[in-house]
C-alpha cells in the first residue's frame, strides 16, 4: 500500500468511487482469496460482481461516469482463459475503443482500464485495484478529475 | 391551420425541404429565416429547423410563449446533427428539447416531409421499421478478421458491417434517403434507440472479436499496460467520434470535448474526419451550396493524386452543379413545384440529397438503366498525405487519412 500512502491529500479526496467490475470466476475469486489473506486495498473502490466481463460495455462505463464514478475498471480471467469463451477479449476490444474515444475528446485515457486477475493469487486484484488508483492519482495530477474536465 | 417555419443555425436543407408543405395542404405557412427579428405572434404550430446555440434562448422563449405545438425538425434540431461534432472541440451545439421539453421530433437528415405534415395535422405518427429489416443486405453478425474503411463494389449481398466497413444500420430506422442503397453505409442519422453511438459502439467493439490484439504479459502477471497498447484494434478505426457519434453527439451522455478549437464552427466539425467520409460531411452541412462544396472537396484531391474521372461521370458532375443553381432559384422564388422538380433530379443521380452517391474517383451506383456503370464507378483510392486546395476550400490531410486542418472561405462555398 505504498503508493497509496504517499498519495497527496488532495488527490485522495477526490478519488471516492471507482467502480471495479470483477468477473464471476477469476475476477471476484482473487478478490475473495485477497479478503481470506486479510490484504488491504484502497477504500475507494466498489466490487461490482457481474457473470463476466464480456457483459461489460460502453453503456454500462457511462452509467457509471454519468453517476458518479471517478473512474470505471473491468478485471476479468486472463486473456486466453476466460470460464466461457472470450468474454474477457470482447470486453477488451470495447474497452480500447472507449479508451480511444476519450482521447479523441480530450481527456485522460485512464478512467477507463481493464485488468486480469488470477483466482488463486489475492495480490493480482489487489496489485490491480493499486494500479487503478495510481494511474487515475497521475492522470487527475496532470489534467483534473473527469467532472471537471481533465 | 398557421405554420410558422423557422431556421436556426446551419445548414437550411431542412428549411428548404418545407416548402413541400405547401404543396398538398392548405396551411397558412409563413418562413422566418431570421428568428432574431421576428417580433412575436400567436401561431398554431412552430416548426424549428437547425441546431441550437446558447444564444437562441431568447428566441426560443418568444417562441414557446406564442405556440401551441412546436415541432423540431431534422436531425440538427432534434439531437445536434453533424454540426454538434464541433463540441469535441468545445462548442455548445445542442438540440432543441434541451431547452423546449415537451417538443415533438421529426428525426432525420434530410428530415422527412410525410412525418412533419402527420404531425402537424395531429395524425398518428408514420410508424417505421428497422433499417436492417429494409436492407436487401444480409448481415451474420460473425467477428470480423478486418475492419476496411473502404471497398470495393462488387458485393451486393453482404451486410457492410460483415465486411468489416462500419454502418450504423443496427440501430437506425428505415428512412426515404437510405443511403445503404447507394453503396453507402448508414450513418446513424435516425436511431431508434436512446444514446445510439455508444450502444453501436459496443456492438461494433464485439464484432471486432476476431481483430489481433496485443495481449503479451506484463510485469505483474496482469494486464495492467495492454488496455493502452496500440494495436490493430485502435488502428483499424482512427476516427471513433466521427464514425458512431456524427449525429448524436450531444445527446450520447459524452462529456464535452476539450480539444482547442480553430475559431470556427464550421472548420471544427471536419477536423479529426477521415479523408473518405469528407465528401459525406459536406454532402450534409453544405445547405444550398452542398454540391459544390462537395465537387470542391472531390476534385482538389482528385486532380492531386492524378485519379481519373470519365468523360461520363464529368457530364454527370456538371449536370448536378446546374441543379444546385436551379435549386437556390426555386427555393428563393419559394416555387415548392418546382423545388421538388429540381430535387427528385438530384436525388436521381447524386442518390440522395445528402449525395450519398457522389464520390472520389465516379459514382458509387448505377444512375441510368442504360449506362454502363464501369465507366464512371468508383475504386477504392489511397492515401495520400498532404495539403489540397481548390478554390475556397484547403484542407490538409496526415498518413492515416485524418483532416488536420480545412479552411473554408464563407460566402463562396
């Protein structure tokens, strides 16, 4: 939790919610073994557990910027190893284009991430929810938070 | 019953194709190009066309307060049109229920004449299908391997989006421009469902399934640097603003541009475009002027890239300039017989009024039973950085075929 620590004040207060989806299977299974390991993460996170990753699109990031979120992540099964088929590619592919749409308007890219976790490893979500927050801290240093126009 | 018709900003296609009221209704119409000196009168039913700006409200308000019904009209009025693409640089183009809630829509670009006259004579309104449903094409929806930006015209039968070329057909309503007719992908122009840019861009994102990905391991085991990787993904579609977003920006829920912006309006809405949807663009905003500014655009990068045209597809060009001057006579004579005369000509060789048909190199389409359409049909073209100009328009393009900078000389479009 360095990184975290060393965060300045501002920057945390300004990072209240971000809204991680996690994926049924390795998603909320590292979630789960980093709860049994009693690791800790940052508290502005919010775990929402949806069946996979591959339900997880455009419409479902704006909703969440649109209702406050500071930023929005997906943390799926690795990439070739999704429980289903590639729902963990598919939500890739959109991810990348929202990613790109940002830039195309101007804003920061790091709002929007997406993540693989291994279920049996609790310190690959929580290495994930760290990098979260690290880049948004960096990207609100340099530009804003997204409200207010980074 | 008493029509008052009025035009905001942009381009006064829309406005034009009212005068079509005339033709089979006994309304009193009155055209008010100029809302700023309009002085105000009780009207049974306000018809408004052209986006809105933050500097319409007064008007807006005069106009709330005399109406009974009001009626937005064209894609600009009701969701922001081509021109709200200029927000990603700023701008405030917005449409017309942000500030009058209770207003009734006629969607579309060029609006419809059949729906506004329905909707003025309180009649049921037209109840359309899906465009897919009209479409002779037929889509699997299977992941592409490619995503083409153009191609070539020898399939008639694929679904566009199944050949990896964009069309917006999926969420959008059958229309009396159908551009899918004329070789053309849909552009989205009359949706039928609420934020239609981000549904279709997640729709395309997961047909873009097959696309390679970059998907090495990094540092930790994750993922953590690849969703920022440049790959084939974010290469094969270099303009995703312009291609989901050109109709609905302002209504998608996507926060306001902050791209610097170049001064003007206009300049902003093409900049960022790609150089093979540039003739497309002009097609639609060009109002009175858009078959030349479209020739314009056309024949600059033409004669610099040494593409040949036909003596044909020449005759047809010329042809479609002389229209464009009958057409600024009818509409200033307000001589509706003779607008709707001079637009059915149009719509016969140029396909529709937004000149789905006209493009780099010929035509997209048969125009005549008898031609033969190799002589004047177009092929896919390269890319060609540099700057071109013809006349009023320069524009200048980079390697990936992006607008970086147009300057258009107003008055002479």
């Amino acid at each position: 939790m360095s990184e975290c620590e060393i965060m300045d004040e501002e920057i945390q207060e300004k990072i209240q919610n971000v809204v991680v989806f996690m994926c049924n299977e390795c998603g909320q299974g590292s979630a789960n073994t980093a709860g049994v390991a009693r690791m800790a993460y940052e508290p502005a996170i919010r775990i929402i557990r949806v069946q996979c990753t591959g339900q997880i699109g455009p419409i479902q990031i704006m909703d969440a910027l649109d209702n406050g979120a500071d930023a929005v992540a997906c943390v799926g099964c690795c990439i070739g190893a999704c429980h289903f088929f590639n729902g963990n590619l598919l939500s890739m592919h959109r991810i990348k284009l929202m990613k790109k749409l940002f830039k195309e308007l101007g804003y920061s890219d790091q709002f929007v991430n997406q993540y693989t976790s291994r279920a049996a490893e609790g310190e690959t979500a929580v290495g994930d929810f760290e990098d979260i927050v690290e880049r948004l801290s960096t990207a609100i240093k340099e530009k804003g938070t997204i409200k207010d126009g980074c | 019953m008493d029509v008052k018709i009025f035009q905001f900003n942009g381009c006064n296609k829309c406005f034009n194709e009212t005068l079509l009221i005339k033709l089979d209704s006994h309304h009193k119409v009155q055209y008010i190009a100029e809302p700023k000196t309009w002085k105000g009168e009780k009207t049974e039913v306000a018809v408004i066309t052209g986006y809105i700006l933050p500097s319409d409200i007064e008007q807006l308000e005069k106009i709330k307060e005399n109406s009974a019904k009001i009626i937005a009209f064209g894609n600009c009025t009701t969701m922001g049109g081509v021109f709200a693409l200029a927000n990603q640089h700023g701008y405030e183009v917005s449409p017309l229920k942000n500030y009058i809630t209770n207003c009734l829509n006629v969607n579309s670009c060029l609006g419809e004449i059949e729906e506004l006259n329905a909707l003025i004579n309180g009649d049921e309104p037209v109840k359309l299908k899906p465009l897919c449903e009209v479409c002779h094409r037929r889509a699997t929806c299977d992941y592409l391997d490619i995503v083409q930006r153009q191609i070539e015209l020898d399939d008639s039968e694929t679904c566009y989006n199944d050949l990896g070329f964009l069309c917006n057909g999926f969420i959008a309503k059958e229309c009396k421009e159908k551009c899918i007719n004329y070789n053309t992908p849909c552009r989205g122009c009359k949706p039928m469902v609420e934020r239609s840019g981000i549904r279709m861009l997640g729709m395309f994102g997961t047909l873009m399934g097959n696309i390679e990905m970059a998907t090495e391991h990094s540092e930790k085991g994750a993922t953590d640097k690849l969703a920022d990787a440049e790959d084939d993904v974010t290469r094969s579609l270099p303009d995703i603003l312009g291609n989901f977003f050109r109709f609905t920006l302002p209504t998608s829920g996507l926060p306001k541009g902050r791209i610097a912006s170049s001064g003007k309006l206009i300049e902003d809405v093409f900049t960022g475009r790609l150089i093979e949807e540039l003739p497309l663009i002009t097609g639609l905003l060009g109002g009175t002027n858009s078959i030349s500014l479209t020739l314009k655009v056309i024949e600059s990068y033409e004669k610099a890239n040494q593409i040949e045209i036909s003596e044909q597809a020449k005759k047809y060009r010329e042809e479609l300039l002389k229209l464009e001057v009958d057409l600024k006579k009818s509409v200033e004579n307000e001589d509706a017989k003779q607008y709707k005369e001079i637009t059915e000509k149009i719509r016969k060789i140029a396909g529709n009024m937004n000149l789905s048909n006209v493009f780099f190199g010929g035509f997209k389409s048969k125009i005549n039973e008898n031609d033969n359409f190799e002589e004047y049909k177009t092929h896919v073209f390269e890319v060609v950085e540099g700057t071109y100009q013809n006349g009023s328009v320069e524009y200048s393009i980079d390697s990936d075929g992006i607008i970086k900078e147009i300057k258009i000389k107003e008055g002479k479009v």
